[in-house]
C-alpha cells in the first residue's frame, strides 16, 4: 500500500512544532467548505475541491479538515480515496508532526474501511494512545473481524491499560468472545498487569469452561506479577497433582515467584528435583531462571554452577549473565574470571551483561577492572549508554577513586536520575557532604527517595546536622517525597553520631512506621559512641527481637561494656550469643597485589607469612612509638594485661594487609603512591590512627574502604576528619 510503515509514520514528531503559514481569506473560505460538504455527506465534491486549493495549505492550518475528510471516507468505507487522501497529506507534508486527533481518525478510517493489519501497525506506532484510538481499533476489529483470535490481540495490546481492558472484556461479554480460551487467557494476564487485579484474573479463570495449559500457565504468571507467590506455588501443585503436564513457562514462573519469597529455598530445592526428573534442566530458559533464584534466595553459588554446566555448551549470553550475576555480590573476583571465559569463547556481551560486571568490579580493592571492562564497553560501541556510565560511576566510586567517578560522570552525554545519585553517592561515602549538596544544587533531572538517603548519608559521614535536618524536613514540601525508613535511618544516624540522641530517639518514637533493624541499629551506634548505656540496652534488645541471629545488637553492647570496664558484663553477653549461637562476623581485609586478592583475618590465620608479617608489623609498630604512635588499649575488649591488650590491636586484620603491601611494593597492580585496603566491618580506633601515622612515615596515600566508607589517610591526615 505504502511500504513499510515506519515510512509513512516516522515522520510525526510529539508536538506541533511547524510554524503556521498564513492563508488568505480564499482559502480558509474553501476549508470550510470542504468541512460543509463532508458533513452533508458530498465526499467526492469535498475531495475535488479540497485537491483544487493552490498551493495546498499545511498540516498545521489544515489537519480539522484532513480529519473530517478521513471520516467521510470511513463512513462510506472508501478506502481508495482514504488511501489516496492519506498519500497526499504525507507527500505535501513530508516532516509531520504528530497530532493524535488526526491520527485517531485515519487510524478509524482504516479500520472502518477493512484495512485492519494496516490499522492495528499505524496503532501500534503512535506514541501517544487516547480511548479514542482504542475504540478506533476495536470497532474495526469487531465489524469486519469479530474472531477470538482479534479480540485476543486487542486485549493483549492494553497491556496494563485496565480500563482500556474492562471495555474490550464488555465487548466480548455482549459478543460471546469471553467463552473463548484465546481470550480469557488474554483477560487473565490483562487484569494481572493493570494495578495487581489477580482477584478479577482469578474470576476470568474460574469461568473458563476447558482452561489449556496457557490457561494454567497465565493464571501462575499473573500470580507472580502481582506479587502472590504463595497463591502461585498453591496453584502449580493443585496443577501437578491434577496430572496437568506443565512447560518450561510453567517452570520459568514458578522460578521467579521463588526470587521473591524470603522462604523460597526449600522449595527450590524441591522444584529441582522434579525440573531434573522431568528433564527440563538441559532448557536453557528453565536452569537460567533456577540460577536466578538459588541466587537471589541465598544458595551457594557453587550450586549455581553445577546447573549452568548442566547446559553443557548450549549457554548464550543469557545464562552466562546469569552466572555471573550470581557471583557479582558474593565472589566478584571469580564473576570477572567468568566474564573472561565468555569472551574467550567469542560470545557477544549485551548492555546488561556489561552492567552485571561492572557490579562485579564495584566489589573488588581496586580500580583497574572496572577500567578494563570500560575499554569492551567503548569498543563495542556502547559509550554513550547511560545505565552502563552510571554503573561505571559507582564501581570507581567503591574501587575508591573518586576522581575516575567524577570523570565518568562529567564526560556523559545524558544523565538520569540515577546518574546523578550515582555521583551523589560517591560523594557520601568518600566524605565529600559539600561537594555533594553543591552537586544537588545543579542536579537537572527529577531526584527520588534515593537521592535524599545519598544526600543525609553524606550529612551524617560529615557531621553536618543543620543541613541534614533541613534536607530532611523540606524533602517532602519541596520534593514531593515522604520520608521511608531508610530516610529515618539517615536522620537517626545524623543526630546519634554527633551525641543528640534524645532527639535520635524523639524522632524514632514520632515515626509513622514502625521502626526496622536498620534504624535501630543506627541508634545503637550513637549511644555506643557517646556512652549512653541504657538507652543502647533498648535499641539492643530491638534488634535481639527483630532479628536474633544478627549479631551486630550483642556485639556492639558487649563493645559498650568493656569500654566501661564492665567486663562480667560484656562476658555475660558473649556466653548468650553462643547459647544462641549466634556468630560474629569476623574481621576480615583484602588487598589486590600482582593478579591477586589476598584476604587476611585478625590475627594473621592460615598466612602462610604470617612470621614474615609479624615481624615487619613489630618493626613498624617500633618505628610508630618514636613517631607518636600510643595504642589504644582501652578498645581491648577483654580483662586482659596491657601488653596482651596491645599485643591484640596490633594484628587487627587491616594492619597486616597494610605490612603485606608494603612488603610487596614492587608487585602493586595500581600506579601511583597508593595502597588500597578494604575491610567488611568499620575500621576501630587504634588502627585509624596506625593509618595516620603510616601514610606520612612512608610518604604514601592509603585508602581503607570499611563497612561504612571511605577513609583516605595521607600526611597523617584523614579525609573523614577523624569524624565516622
């Protein structure tokens, strides 16, 4: 008819943006003539004398007339002049823009007149959609089509429009189409995506007469999108026992209902057995999603391997993104060593891959990853992807450069929102609260809740109580954002690490939520620093409640008793924990030297130079005393001699990464005057002031990344301003 249609429709931009020509008086006299005649029902007239305006006037002053010409040509269903009509309007105006009026109308025209394939593409290209252009269609479709197999297409194309649904659901009613199992399936996954109507699905389904198995498989999905995983998995067993034989999309969704499910392993477990049993675990689609919920559930990521190998050479990009996003969080090292074997085995990685592994990088001590994968990024041609600039900028950020972060960011051509936290980030957690509220100040794109947990995260590493509390208290007024418990969290941990804890507490006690373990835990950390004992016994005995296997609530009172010198009583919560059995989480560092991560723990286990070290450590603790080094003994967390006291501080698990660094000087994998250390708990006391005096001994930067952020130590000088 006119080829494809993205010639015919590509031109029409959103909005009018032609500049009007003007007409004379003769001519808008012969539009509106035009328009007289078609009203009257004189189609061929209007046309002759529509044709016969010289020159023809443009869209802009014309597109009222176009629209009534195209609906005479529907109400006579002549579709030659339409289509003439429509030939004529694109070869005067070559650049339209877009004007869903008129666009309704040509739709309609075609639709009315039986052209319905070229209806239903002009449809589904129009940017914009009203209930105008939705009954356009339907009315077609349902004069010259009334098939199932029609009215499935329409309701499948709502998408998560419900009322553009309930009405194609009426018309079926008052047609008899509903009984049809093409479309009570297509009601089912419509009513699911609009607004989580799983009950109206659930009736859809209950009246179908001879549900198939899409039936069933569109009932478990619509399920899952809604958020109803236990109804789900309810549904696939009564399927199973029913002697229904399921699919892979049957097992692809029971799968992902598992990702959401806190509870989810076990049955996962279980769903395995019957996925190998049944032999579907050789489909690439069934042990991708199974990788993705092991993951996400908490498996061992051991155990996700064993599957994706299960797929014995038949993996594509998907799967092996989904390997190593299992590995990204949980052994970043091993996902980079992974993403290398994909290369070499000549696959093609996608944007979402690319992003997956500069997560990866996010976790490691260094930058030089996060550099490297940058390098396929450009060479694949994706620079100028926005999600992958973003991830760019927060795996540099967590690598500890700061500067490659702000480059990253300043070079890009388009910022999101997420862009701009990305950055604000960066900023909290290498300390730079200034630097970030100056960057919220030019932020050019709509912030979000993220934006403000970023921006009071960077407030409270900095001390900055009045400019957090305004952030705070004008972020909804201003913003339109309600504080959410991560924003209380913030706050908390603003006021209780400059010592206002009763004002912490107030606005714990005013919140209107309950409170979670991560608010608590903030006031813990406050009353911890600031020695308030018996209000830290509640935020505690909150986190005990809310959590008991979490040790953070035991292990950070029993600091706050041998800091008093309370030690019976610091005991006494150690022997609850291991009536509990509760764990601490050691602690633990990294450092990357040659091509290699290398982790220690405090006391130096499983070393093999553990002498060596020891020996260099006392070495520099000696040459520290004479530089005023003065161990902080009082952190010693045990009724112990002072000398074992020391003894305990000096093999804290950063301090021997730091001797081991400094032994390897020459095998360092970063340039520049830089040792790169990262910790998974907060760095104590003592060996922040270690870090001080060592990095102006030797002349060099160091850079510890904690639980909490990031510490750069050069010249005997903190960037945190010995403020964390």
């Amino acid at each position: 008819m006119f080829g494809s249609v993205g010639g015919v429709f590509s031109g029409f931009s959103r909005r009018f943006t032609t500049v009007a020509v003007s007409l004379n008086s003769d001519a808008i006299n012969l539009l509106h003539h035009v328009r007289l005649l078609c009203s009257l029902g004189h189609l061929q007239e209007a046309l002759k004398l529509f044709y016969s305006i010289a020159p023809p006037p443009p869209l802009v002053q014309s597109h009222h007339t176009y629209a009534a010409l195209f609906h005479a040509c529907a109400r006579r269903s002549s579709l030659p002049q339409g289509q003439a009509l429509h030939r004529h309007m694109l070869l005067h105006n070559p650049n339209p823009d877009f004007d869903l009026f008129l666009i309704n109308h040509i739709v309609n025209m075609y639709a009315k007149c039986g052209s319905l394939d070229y209806a239903r593409q002009l449809f589904d290209e129009m940017p914009e959609r009203n209930i105008v252009s939705w009954t356009a269609l339907v009315s077609g479709l349902v004069w010259h089509r009334p098939t199932e197999f029609a009215f499935a297409s329409v309701i499948s194309a709502c998408g998560g429009d419900g009322d553009c649904g309930r009405q194609v659901h009426a018309l079926a009613l008052k047609t008899s189409f509903d009984s049809c199992v093409f479309v009570g399936n297509a009601l089912i996954m419509m009513y699911c995506r609009s607004c989580g109507g799983a009950d109206e699905a659930w009736s859809v389904y209950e009246s179908m007469e001879f549900p198939n198995l899409v039936s069933w498989n569109s009932m478990i999905a619509g399920f899952q999108v809604c958020g109803y995983g236990n109804r789900a998995l309810e549904f696939f067993s009564q399927m199973h026992f029913s002697g229904i034989r399921f699919d892979r999309a049957t097992l692809v969704s029971i799968l992902s209902c598992l990702c959401e499910m806190g509870d989810g392993l076990e049955y996962c477990f279980r769903l395995q057995c019957l996925i190998i049993k049944t032999g579907f675990i050789s489909e690439i689609e069934v042990a991708t999603a199974m990788v993705k919920a092991y993951s996400s559930l908490g498996g061992e990521v051991s155990d996700c391997y064993k599957i994706f190998l299960e797929l014995d050479g038949g993996q594509d990009v998907i799967s092996w993104t989904g390997i190593i996003a299992a590995y990204a969080e949980r052994d970043p090292e091993e996902a980079i060593l992974l993403f290398r074997q994909f290369l070499r085995e000549c696959l093609a990685p996608d944007r979402h891959m690319f992003s997956i592994v500069l997560k990866a990088c996010a976790g490691l001590a260094t930058e030089r990853h996060a550099l490297a994968v940058q390098s396929h990024v450009l060479k694949v041609g994706f620079e100028d992807d926005t999600v992958l600039a973003n991830a760019l900028i927060h795996a540099c950020a967590r690598c500890g450069s700061i500067a490659l972060s702000k480059q990253a960011f300043d070079t890009m051509i388009s910022r999101d929102t997420v862009s701009w936290n990305s950055m604000l980030k960066a900023n909290a957690m290498h300390g730079q609260c200034k630097e970030a509220l100056q960057l919220f100040s030019q932020m050019d794109a709509q912030p979000d809740g993220a934006t403000f947990v970023a921006l009071l995260s960077a407030c409270s590493h900095a001390g900055m109580v009045e400019e957090g509390t305004k952030i705070f208290e004008t972020m909804a007024n201003n913003h339109g954002i309600v504080p959410q418990l991560d924003h209380y969290a913030c706050m908390v941990d603003v006021l209780g690490r400059v010592g206002r804890i009763s004002e912490a507490k107030d606005l714990i006690d005013k919140m209107p939520m309950e409170p979670d373990s991560v608010v608590w835990s903030a006031f813990l950390g406050g009353c911890r620093k600031h020695g308030e004992t018996k209000l830290a016994k509640l935020a505690a005995a909150k986190l005990k409640e809310m959590d008991p296997n979490n040790s953070l609530g035991y292990v950070l009172m029993s600091n706050i008793f041998s800091t008093d010198g309370r030690f019976n009583e610091a005991g006494l919560i150690r022997k609850e924990m291991e009536g509990k059995t509760v764990r601490k989480e050691p602690g633990l560092s990294w450092i990357e030297i040659g091509n290699h991560v290398h982790e220690f723990a405090s006391g130096g286990q499983q070393r093999p130079e553990r002498e060596a070290i020891f020996s260099e450590l006392e070495k520099l603790v000696r040459r520290l005393k004479d530089f005023g080094y003065v161990p902080q003994i009082s952190l010693a967390l045990h009724d112990i001699e002072d000398e074992q006291k020391e003894e305990q501080l000096y093999y804290h698990s950063e301090k021997l990464a730091l001797v081991f660094a400094l032994m390897n000087l020459g095998n360092r994998c970063y340039s520049g005057n830089i040792i790169k250390i990262m910790k998974n708990i907060r760095i104590c006391v003592d060996c922040h002031n270690f870090m001080k005096l060592v990095s102006e001994l030797v002349d060099m930067e160091i850079v510890v990344r904690d639980s909490n952020r990031f510490h750069h130590f050069k010249a005997k000088v903190c960037s945190c301003n010995d403020y964390w």
